[in-house]
C-alpha cells in the first residue's frame, strides 16, 4: 500500500499525479470552483483515454441568482468567465490557441461528461479529484482546482494544500459523499448545456464589428456605473428644467456629467478645458445640481474676477440665469487672508467658513504654491484647515486651463484639496501614493526637456511617462481641446470656432522723432541702479544682523533649509529691474510714471535719513517692539519688512540712494520728451485701428480689444484714443477693475440711472450685445461699444465673441496670459 502524499504543486504537482493515474477506463469525479479549457489542454490525453467525467462546482455557476448573490458575484467577478483562463493563465490566452482549444474540448465534454452546480454558495464545500481505476482508487483533496494553476501547471501565487490517498479502502468515503451531493436535486442543478454554450462562444466565429464592440465593453467595463444624463437629471427633479442647463452645449453637458460623477466619487474635480470652451457656465450648472440638493456652495475667485461670479445671483436685468435663482457666496482669494471686515456683503468676522458642502474655486492654479510666511498661516492653510478639513464635509470643484505650469508638481496641492491632504486617498484605484507618481512623474519630465528638439515630441513624452501618471489626471480632471471639441462633436448644433488668422507682429520704436535713447542703453542704465530703497535689510550693521535673522528668517521644508529675508530683498531688487523694462515696453507714459514713483520713494527715504542720522536709543531692539504700532512709524523703514533706521549704515544706504536717484532723474528727463504726438507705438496702434474699421475682417464690424497689462497705460490710451474716435460715432472704454471703468458712449439722459459704466457687466454688455444677450437687459440701447481698453481683469472667464479682431500692446510675462486674452474672442458658438 502506498503511503499518502501531500501535493503542494511546488515540490510535488497536482497534474503530475492525475496523469500518472489516469487509464484507459477510468473514471473522474471532480468538485471545484473553477473548469478553464487550458487545465484540459495539459491533460487531454489523458483525458481522451477515461470513460466519463463528472463535474460539480463549488460556487453557483450558469444558474439563477438570487440578488444578494448577484451583488456578491460581481465584487469576486463573474466566474463563468473563468472557462476561458483565469488571471495566471493570460500567457497561455496570448498564444491565441483558445479557439481550437474550446472547439476540441467542446467535443470531448459532449460525449464523455456531465456537469452540474451547487444552486447556493457553500464556503466550506470541500474540493475533491477522484479517480476510479479497476485495480485502485485515488483521491486529491484540499484546495485543488481544475485550472492551470490550481494543477500545478503554471506558477501563481496560490498556497496550496492538497493531500493525496491512494487505495479503494482508504478513499471511498470520499466518493460516496460525492455520489450523495450529485444525486441530490435540492443541492444541484445540472448546467452541462449551459459549459457547452459557453464553449461555443469561445471558438464561434465573429464578425470584426462584433469583436470590436466587445473590446469596447471589455475596456470600459469599470465606468458603466458612471452617471449618465438620465441619472442626473432624474435625480433631483427640476434640474433638466434650468435654465443653465438648456443654456449649455452638448460638449458642456457632457463636462457637468463628467464632473458630478467624479465630485460623488472621489470628492473633487478639476475642470481643465481650454480657453474659451465656458468653464464658468459648466461650473454653475454643476452648482445648481447641488443648490437643489440644498447644499450650501461657495465660489473662491480672483478678486478681478468676482464680478463673473456675483452678477448670477443678483435680481438684476443683467443676470441671464436670473429665474435660476442663484443663492452661492462668492469670496475672493485674498479673503483667506483676513479675519475682519467685509467682502461684499459677507461680515469674515462672523463667517462660519467650515459649513460649506461645495467649493468651487475659479483659477485654482492659484494654489499651486504653499510659500512659507512667518508668523501667520497661508491662504492655502487657511483654506484646507477652517474649510475641507473642518465642519460638514466639503466636496471642492476647481476650475484652471493651466492647472500644471511650470511643473508637474504644480497639481499637488490642488488634489490636496480634494483628498484633504491623504497621500493614498486614490488606493482604490489603483493609486497608492500620490506624492510617489507626482516626483516620478517630474523626473521624467527633467530628462524629456533635456533631449534634443528632434526628439522632444509629444509622443515621446507620452511613452516616457508612467501611466500611472495619466490615470492619476485622469481619476480627478475633466480636459478639453479646441481640437477635441472639433473631432467629437456636432459642430452644426454648436456652432464653429472662428478663423484664426496668421497673428501679426509690430516693432514700433519708441520716439518718432528717434531722440530717446535705444533700450539696450535704458537696459544698462536700469542695471547700474542699486535699488537700495528696496533692500533696506543689506544696509542693517553688522552687528545688528543677528537680530533681524531671527525676527525676518523662517526654517522650511523637510530638510530645514531657512528662508532669508536679505535673499527675497535681492530677488525683489531684480524684479523691479525687470518690471522697469516691461513698463518701458508697455508704454513710455508707464515707464515715466514708474521712474515718478520710485523717485518718490527714494526722496523720501533719504528725508527719513536725514531726519534720523544723529538719533539713537539704547533701549531700541526689532525684537522687542510691534513693528505695527503707529509710535515708531517715524523711526523705521519699509512696509511688512520693517527696519529701525538706527540699526542702518546709513551714511552708505544714503550714497547709494542718491547715485540712484541722479541716474533716475536723467531717464525720466528723457521719457517725459516723448509726448503722445511723437509716441512711435501709439501712432503705429492708431493706424491698425484705422485699417480695421476702413477693411473689417467681417462686414461691418468694427470692434477692437487692446490688451495691456498695466492700468496706467490702458488710462493713457483711453485718453488718447476716445475723442480722436468718438467724433466719427465709434465709442471707447476703459476696464481695468472695479468701479474704475468708463466709457464715452452716449447714454440717453433716461437711462443714466440704470446704466452705470463703472460697473464691468455693463460695459461688457454695451461692447459685446450679441454674446452678452444685450437686447434684454437693455433694450432701449441701439448705440454700441466699439473699442476697448482693458488689463487682464478681463483676460478670463469672459464671452466677447462680437469682437473679431484683438491686440496685445504689450506682452505678459506669463505666456499663458496671452492665450487667455485670445479666449475672450477666438471661442465656440456665433
């Protein structure tokens, strides 16, 4: 007699021992979870040569469910699948055998077996290979499964434990508690017609359109629980009935879907669509989605930007969605900053920032960043502690066209926002650290900059990067090109995106009469400069220095680096050389002014030095003192950085403040000559004006947007652009922010009350009457806008699609800005 043997499918394997044993005239008696067609391959000659086969699985299979089992069937996954190869079997489904191999064991389970289930799940059913033979018995139970891995055939991580006995007296028991379970009709249900189906589907063949649909099912499998149109609109009754819904085209629809799907899943989204595709409009129809829920929303914006949001929920003509009404918070960004006071009609001193269910925050690569701030908390502190982290649970839309920007890592605090700063808050996707996939994620993008032009494509940073990257962006963005909107949708139904037109560059010089001096001679001048009035701290004695480290210096990061006050001093000192150079470029009517203002400031520094020099107190120390005590305003210098005058060199700051000051008096001499009449650049603009409304690039339209990124050159082109117009009936105005706007369009004196064109909306509206519904908020107007002038306060979240032709007079130092201008106009629809 043979002793019995344990089958670990490492040392010794479960198939070695069913081929040893199996002869002609056996017969197989198997209870197991599982039957693949690739366990039969290995053993189909052994299996040709027996007489007949009987097969029971241990979990319900091709048999009706109840539906607690049909829930618990698709979090294990459908079993019945498993016929065709398990997840350790996928090297043997690449081999592309599985059609022969279905088709012969087809035929081989018709003649020689019969198949049947348990009706209902039983955890404890033992699994059981039995073999009859004429001479003797053997029995394989434990954990086997009649699947390549559960034989032994191919490696998995499985622990198996299957003891082996050998001989009819030892193993009998064994088969007749199987002849009982077979025999018992309330336990089991025959299902060997329903195997032979499935085989059947295996090696039928199938059109190309057929195995193409089932690729799709397959690879979308884990998104068909995602909300559709009909789940949404049918779960808050009303919603398909707003008028911000009827108000969106199909592709916004689609984003609004997309968005509460991903809000409901994983407690944020960030919409990323390209300008001009109505990411505001989206976000409030997602916002309406959660006021009829009751939910109570707040929108965080840009303070140039708050008008976008406020005009929504007033009971004002202006507002197109005003039967919507809209009942959202709107606070501005640096409201984070403050503890006091009011933000429109909000009192921040009583306001319970934690009891809000929805955030949406407009321009949200504004957080991007977390810089250190000694002595107070960030407003990317104050946002996650007092608003996700505290109170109900906050659910957080950001809405940004560039939400990575510089780098990778740019989105980090973004989904800090969403996952409330849990670095494994994707775990059940897939994702187990978020700060692992974004470092890894800027390490390849390092190498990829670094490769040669030839071979910096997209496609090769898309092979660089790690997926896990993408289905990171992927869990928590919504992003849409211009060219995607093209490519996937109807644009008979939405409309087209206007003809770009090949963009023109102009090189005016400065002075017509070209007497001022060239920039590169400006450029070396700027340079000299010292600007010691803004790096006060450089001329603090030496032995005064440790003192102010301690008051001004902080410790940061993980590695405990420190932030030096001097340093940021410095690299403030070359931003407004740098800044000097941009205003020269914007306009030399800017340039003039800044070179005033910090003239101004200079003079007054060297008359606090003056006043100060033979001054001493003893008892003074920065370490000691409220720097914001009004008392000692007259014995310091600077704004949030103060410094004790007596703690100065002051006789060195004072030279170096008045060499300062002569180099700047001798360029302003020079910027104050150029007048407007000899200003070469306003000349140049005036003759594109010109053209524009003798040759429009569309019949009679003789709109205009000037851009430029400073108030006091968009002021000093107003001034010399609206009457020059305005006598040929084409009317200008001016927005660079709130209530500093206006315009010289007629206003009948019946309307002076109603239209106030310090207000943005209504500038807008009077500019652009089409896009902006004109005719219903103001129908007695029929004179329009036709030029304006605007700093970025308007670069984003606004629709001026009248307008067909655009200039940039200056250029941002952002280029993204300049993409944002374009989207005012170059957008979707009329």
């Amino acid at each position: 007699m043979r002793p019995p043997k344990v089958l670990d499918n490492k040392k010794h394997r479960v198939v070695d021992e069913i081929k040893k044993e199996l002869k002609k005239g056996s017969k197989l008696s198997i209870i197991s979870a599982y039957f693949t067609i690739y366990a039969y391959a290995e053993l189909k000659k052994e299996l040709s040569k027996i007489d007949n086969m009987r097969f029971i699985f241990t979990e319900p299979t091709f048999v009706n469910k109840g539906k607690e089992l049909i829930r618990e069937y698709y979090i294990e996954r459908n079993s019945e699948k498993k016929i065709s190869g398990n997840e350790f079997e996928i090297k043997l489904r690449n081999e592309m055998k599985q059609a022969a191999i279905a088709k012969e064991c087809a035929q081989w389970l018709e003649s020689k077996a019969e198949f049947k289930s348990l009706k209902q799940a039983n955890p404890a059913q033992p699994r059981l290979v039995y073999i009859e033979n004429p001479e003797d018995n053997v029995s394989i139970n434990g954990t086997v499964d009649f699947t390549s891995d559960g034989l032994g055939i191919t490696p998995s991580n499985r622990l198996d434990s299957n003891m082996c006995l050998y001989g009819k007296d030892y193993t009998i028991g064994f088969l007749q508690s199987f002849n009982e379970l077979w025999e018992d009709d309330t336990a089991v249900q025959d299902v060997k017609d329903k195997v032979l189906e499935q085989m059947r589907i295996l090696y039928k063949e199938n059109t190309p359109e057929f195995i193409y649909f089932v690729t799709l099912y397959n690879i979308f499998y884990d998104y068909l629980d995602e909300l559709t149109e009909d789940n949404i609109v049918k779960s808050r009754t009303g919603f398909k009935e707003t008028q911000i819904w009827n108000k969106l085209y199909k592709f916004q629809k689609d984003a609004v879907m997309g968005a509460i799907d991903k809000i409901e899943k994983y407690n944020g989204c960030i919409i990323a669509d390209s300008v001009g595709l109505g990411k505001t409009f989206t976000a409030l129809a997602v916002i309406k989605y959660y006021e009829l829920r009751n939910d109570r929303v707040l929108v965080l914006a840009p303070k140039k930007l708050r008008e976008n949001w406020t005009i929504y929920t007033l009971n004002d003509k202006r507002n197109i969605f005003l039967a919507d009404r809209f009942n959202y918070d709107v606070l501005n960004h640096t409201d984070l900053s403050r503890t006091s006071g009011y933000s429109g009609e909000i009192n921040l001193a009583t306001l319970n920032w934690s009891n809000y269910d929805l955030v949406v925050i407009d321009e949200s690569h504004n957080f991007r960043n977390n810089p250190p701030v000694k002595g107070r908390i960030t407003r990317y502190q104050r946002f996650m502690n007092d608003i996700i982290k505290a109170g109900v649970k906050t659910k957080v839309l950001m809405l940004s066209a560039t939400p990575v920007n510089n780098r990778m890592n740019d989105i980090k605090n973004q989904i800090a926002f969403i996952t409330e700063g849990r670095d494994d808050a994707f775990k059940n996707v897939g994702l187990d650290s978020i700060e692992f996939i974004l470092r890894k994620a800027q390490t390849v993008f390092n190498r990829w900059s670094e490769l040669p032009d030839s071979e910096r494509t997209t496609e090769t940073f898309v092979n660089m990067m790690d997926v896990d990257y993408f289905k990171l962006l992927d869990t928590v963005t919504i992003a849409r090109s211009r060219k995607h909107i093209e490519k996937y949708y109807n644009l008979d139904e939405i409309g087209k995106f206007p003809t770009r037109l090949p963009p023109e560059n102009r090189y005016p010089i400065i002075d017509a009469k070209g007497e001022f001096p060239p920039i590169e001679e400006i450029n070396r001048l700027i340079k000299k400069l010292t600007l010691c009035v803004y790096s006060p701290l450089s001329y603090v004695l030496p032995e005064k220095r440790a003192a102010y480290e301690e008051k001004y210096d902080m410790v940061v990061g993980s590695h405990n680096s420190v932030f030096r006050q001097t340093d940021r001093e410095q690299s403030l000192v070359g931003l407004m050389r740098v800044g000097i150079l941009k205003r020269l470029e914007s306009s030399i009517n800017s340039f003039a002014l800044t070179v005033e203002n910090i003239l101004y400031k200079i003079e007054k520094a060297i008359e606090a030095v003056e006043q100060m020099q033979f001054d001493y107190d003893a008892e003074l120390d920065i370490n000691d003192i409220d720097i914001d005590d009004p008392e000692f305003d007259s014995l310091m210098f600077g704004n949030n950085v103060k410094v004790l005058l007596q703690d100065m060199d002051l006789i060195k700051w004072k030279q170096d403040l008045l060499l300062d000051k002569d180099k700047l008096e001798t360029i302003l001499l020079e910027a104050m000559n150029v007048t407007p009449d000899r200003d070469a650049k306003l000349i140049e603009l005036k003759t594109l004006i010109e053209n524009k409304i003798q040759n429009p690039i569309n019949p009679e339209n003789r709109k205009v947007i000037i851009f430029t990124a400073f108030a006091d050159t968009a002021r000093y082109l107003y001034e010399n652009l609206a009457d020059h117009f305005a006598n040929r009936g084409i009317y200008s105005a001016i927005v660079t922010g709130s209530g500093d706007n206006y315009s010289n369009l007629p206003i009948p004196n019946g309307l002076k009350k109603s239209i106030k064109m310090s207000d943005i909306n209504t500038v807008l509206t009077l500019f652009s009457p089409i896009s902006k519904e004109c005719s219903k908020v103001y129908p007695e107007v029929s004179e329009y806008i036709d030029i304006l002038i605007a700093t970025d306060c308007i670069s984003e979240g606004q629709n001026l699609q009248d307008c067909d032709y655009l200039i940039n007079y200056d250029i941002h130092w952002n280029p993204v800005r300049i993409i944002q201008r374009f989207g005012r106009i170059d957008r979707i629809g009329l």
